[in-house]
C-alpha cells in the first residue's frame, strides 16, 4: 500500500457531510493536481501491467474518472456499473444495503463474459456494501474478479474483510483511520 504524505494531503475530510454522523473524503485535489494523477495512474498501471485482465468494471462516482484512465493506459474496454434506472437495456440489479441508506446498482447483461478477468475499480472502500454488491453483478454472469482497486481504504468499516470473505483480494493506494484526518 502506498501512504505517501503528500497525496494523502490532497485529499480533504468532510465531517457531517452529506448528513450528520457521515464523513465525505473529497479526492478534487488529487484531480487537481497532474502530479497526483500521474503518480496514481503509474502506481495502478505498475500493479496490474501483467495482470491478465481483460476488462476494467468502475462503480458510477468519482473513482470513474480514475478508472477511465487507467483503463486507456492498460487499453483495456472500461464497464460502469450504475444506479437503478440508468443503464439502458436489459439489465441485471443488485441491492447494497449500507449504514448511509440502500442502492441498487444495474449492470448491463453482456458488459462481462463468462471468460473475463475482471479488476473492480472504486474510489473508496468502506463497508465495502457497494462493491460486495458489484461483485455479485460480475459473477452472476461468470466473470471472474481478479482484483478490487481503490484510491482509499477506511479499514475500521470492514469493508476489506467482508470482501475476503467472499474470496476477493483488495488493493488501496492509501488507507485512513476513522479518526485521522
């Protein structure tokens, strides 16, 4: 895992944002700065450069936009997983319960095969519900995933533990305790 100080810096604390009792870490300064983003993009492209991925699988947010990067620099075909109602076609869902509310996430039917080796890409991993939930949506249609991706990791939610426990490995950039801002 990467701590370095100085992107850890660019990342700013939200506390009771959205809501009271939630905390929202903004990564507008880590797109804000070419550094930062070619630092980031060179640490994922290292990682996986001799993976053997076919597809990258991004969650609708802001981790997208990270994901859509790395995808043109590895040339690999990128696939978003969205919210209820916004892919067109048929779609298969699946809900992710959480503490900050439910979501349910669609994902084309076909946008991965069965032959896929997939890398789950998000920018932060918390509860981990959201991707538990993505990873459902990849294997129900026999893909594999080889790696879930993020920019951050908040391990006192849990999140990378649930997601072993169903047999995926987790790699952060960065990790955060709940009290460190």
């Amino acid at each position: 895992m990467l701590d370095d100080f100085e992107l850890k810096q660019k990342v700013t604390l939200y506390q009771d944002f959205p809501k009271k009792g939630y905390h929202m870490r903004d990564l507008s300064g880590l797109l804000d700065d070419p550094k930062a983003l070619q630092l980031i993009t060179d640490t994922f492209v290292h990682r996986y450069l001799d993976a053997q991925l076919t597809r990258i699988v991004a969650l609708k947010g802001r981790g997208t936009m990270f994901a859509a990067v790395l995808a043109y620099r590895l040339n690999l075909p990128l696939v978003v997983i969205r919210d209820l109602g916004e892919e067109p076609g048929e779609v298969l869902y699946e809900r992710a319960p959480s503490a900050a509310g439910e979501r349910t996430l669609e994902m084309r039917v076909g946008a991965v095969q069965s032959e896929d080796q997939v890398l789950l890409f998000d920018d932060i991993l918390s509860s981990g519900a959201t991707l538990l939930a993505a990873a459902s949506l990849i294997r129900r249609q026999g893909a594999q995933i080889y790696e879930v991706a993020t920019l951050i990791d908040l391990p006192d939610q849990g999140g990378s533990e649930r997601l072993q426990e169903i047999d995926v490995s987790t790699y952060a950039l960065m990790a955060f305790a709940q009290d460190q801002a």
